[in-house]
C-alpha cells in the first residue's frame, strides 16, 4: 500500500543507507525492514521525467500569472481574488512559491522557494510503500504492488466508465450473476482498450464508449390480421463517425436479427427465408 510522504521524512535518514536494487528496466528500489513490515522506496525513471516536466509547466505558468498580477493596477480585494483563483489552478507549483500580500496596499511580492523545490525535486518520481510482506526480492514486491494498481484501476473503470453501481441482492445466486456480468463487461473493456492502443492510440475506451452511445438496440411489433404480433429486433443505422470507428477498429456490425413472430403469448423462433 503507498504511504504518506510524511512518513518519507522520518525514515529518510535510514533510506539514504540503503542500496538501490533493480525491480525491472528504469524502475528501482530500496528496501527497509520496520518491526515485521517492510518500507519499499522506489523511483521510475518515466516517472520521473513526466512529473518534473508536469511541475515546470505549472511553475512556469504561475510565475507568468504573478508577473502579470503584479502589473495590474487592482484594488486589494480583487487582487486577493485573483491570486486564490491562481493557487486553485496550479496547487502544486503554488506552494513552492512564497507570497507576502502588503496589509495596506494592493500590492504583493512574491520569490522562489528554493529549500521546498529542492525537496520537491528529490521525491518527483519516487514513492514509499509498506507490505507485510517480508521477501527480500524487489521485483516480486514491485510486482505485487502494480498488480494491487492494475486491480483499483479495474474498480475505477468498473464505477466509472462502465457505470456499474452497487447492487445489494439477497440471493447467493444473484450476487454471483452480478459479480459475473461485471467481470465480462471489464473483459470487454480490456479488449476495447488493447484494441485501441493498437489500432487508434489516440483514442480511450472512454471516448469511444460515448460515441457508440448513439447506436440503440430496439425491438418493433407489428400486429398481424390473425391477433400475433411480428417483432424486429433491429439497431439504429450507424451514423458516419460511427463507420469510422468500425473501421480504425476493424469491427463490423453483425447482420440484423431475423424477425419473430408471437405464438399463444410467447415469441416463437426466428422467422427464416424459405
């Protein structure tokens, strides 16, 4: 489980004495036992690379902001605005600046924390956990723990882009079924989302799951002279951005469903050609 950077602080000492051992390519470890517990400090080189830029970008993007704030002839009032509505944009870069607002005058001065951004910089990328776990094996522990990401990222989707809600049922029975839907419409979306990386990477299961929102799956009953009902069970025409996404993902739609025909109050098979 990750553990609070707080706690980075106390052990810090201890960890600067440990060796770094490889988990797998551009990722390692330092491990550290704590009274039958084990402290993983790991550093992604990838990782690192994107949260440094991520905090470049933000921290240039306030610093532009309070250059242009302190050229703005404002009253007090507006300028304490503007400067919350700039620490709401960029939290993180915020608080490697600090910023002394003048009490009488709509004025501010504002430099760079050095000490913070220096600490900041030696934790971008890098991350303490805490396993019972006492193997001393580092890519086994790194394992366990992306396999522990992979999983809340399945219960992510599950409640997220899939929409399924919680469904309290009594029944043994039920609650397997429903486990059992849930768990085929997350296959489902695992092929979606490989399938897109290999075909249209530009794209999510996300964006691709609304655009097909369109496409409904209807049934339409005609009553016949003799009392029964003919039933088509058809999906609405695909519209052209839903023909480009059937082709960038090489599907296509199944043919429509043969109508059926009612019979004493229940449908009958599929009607076929002769």
């Amino acid at each position: 489980m990750g553990t609070p950077k707080g706690r980075l602080s106390k052990l810090e000492n201890e960890l600067l004495q440990k060796p770094w051992h490889e988990a797998r390519s551009g990722v390692e470890v330092k491990l550290l036992a704590q009274k039958g517990e084990m402290y993983v400090f790991a550093q992604s080189h990838e990782r690192i690379a994107k949260e440094r830029g991520m905090r470049k970008r933000q921290l240039k993007r306030l610093w532009a902001r309070l250059k242009r704030l302190s050229q703005m002839k404002l009253t007090r009032e507006q300028l304490l605005m503007k400067l919350g509505a700039a620490r709401e944009k960029t939290p993180a870069a915020w608080r490697l600046i600090d910023i002394r607002v003048d009490e009488r005058a709509p004025t501010f001065a504002y430099r760079l924390r050095k000490d913070k951004l220096r600490q900041v910089r030696s934790r971008e990328g890098r991350y303490l956990l805490r396993t019972n776990l006492t193997a001393s094996d580092p890519a086994e522990l790194w394992r366990y723990y992306i396999q522990l990401v992979q999983v809340e990222e399945a219960f992510k989707n599950l409640k997220g882009d899939l929409a399924l809600r919680p469904v309290f049922h009594q029944n043994e029975q039920r609650i397997e079924a429903h486990i059992f839907v849930s768990f085929l419409a997350y296959c489902v979306h695992v092929t979606l989302h490989h399938r897109l990386r290999q075909h249209a990477p530009g794209l999510t299961p996300r964006a691709v799951l609304e655009k097909f929102q369109t496409l409904t799956m209807l049934d339409a009953w005609f009553p016949t002279p003799d009392g029964r009902w003919l039933v088509f069970a058809r999906y609405t025409q695909p519209e052209k951005e839903h023909k480009l996404l059937l082709a960038a993902l090489k599907l296509t739609l199944p043919p429509q469903a043969p109508p059926r025909i009612t019979a004493h109050g229940k449908l009958a098979a599929p009607l076929t050609a002769m």
